[in-house]
C-alpha cells in the first residue's frame, strides 16, 4: 500500500473510513469491479468491492504504482455495488 499524507486522511474526512479500515477490507475476500473510465484521469484507477472487518461494505478506488496499490477513495458501496458483490460473494 502506498499511503502519504493526501490519501491517509481523505477517505476519513469524507466518509468516515480510516487507513485501517482500507487494510482490513484487502485482507478479505473482494470483487474487483474494474477501471474507472468516467471520469477519465491521467493516472488509471480502479474499483475493488469489499467488506471491513467490522462487516461495512466497502467500495475502493485506487491507483496502481508498480507493485503498490493507492488507496484514492474509500466509502460504502452503491446499492448496485453491493448487489454485484453479495451475488459474486
């Protein structure tokens, strides 16, 4: 993971999710939903569905920089997000 001081906090100041919680939601079982098109960025991203260790459903968007992931957005899934998880989960 790649966490500097823009991403360590802004998951937590928006939705409430904090650096342990993204970790915890890598350690189970998740669905990678796929690349982020819209909105385009210079940097691809991508979408993981997943659950913390507390059990909330959870929606990652992150970058890949060589062998790390960075974290960009974590924050609950969309009703469809958790639809497409709980049926492949």
């Amino acid at each position: 993971m790649q966490w500097d001081a823009g991403n360590s906090t802004k998951s937590a100041a928006k939705h409430g999710f904090h650096v342990a919680d993204v970790e915890s939601l890598l350690a189970g079982a998740v669905l990678f939903a796929g690349r982020i098109v819209e909105p385009a960025h210079e940097e691809a991203r991508y979408l993981l569905l997943g659950a913390t260790s507390d059990g909330r459903h959870t929606a990652l968007v992150f970058a890949r920089r060589g062998e790390l992931l960075r974290p960009i957005s974590c924050r609950v899934m969309r009703k469809k997000e958790r639809e497409a998880y709980d049926e492949a989960t």
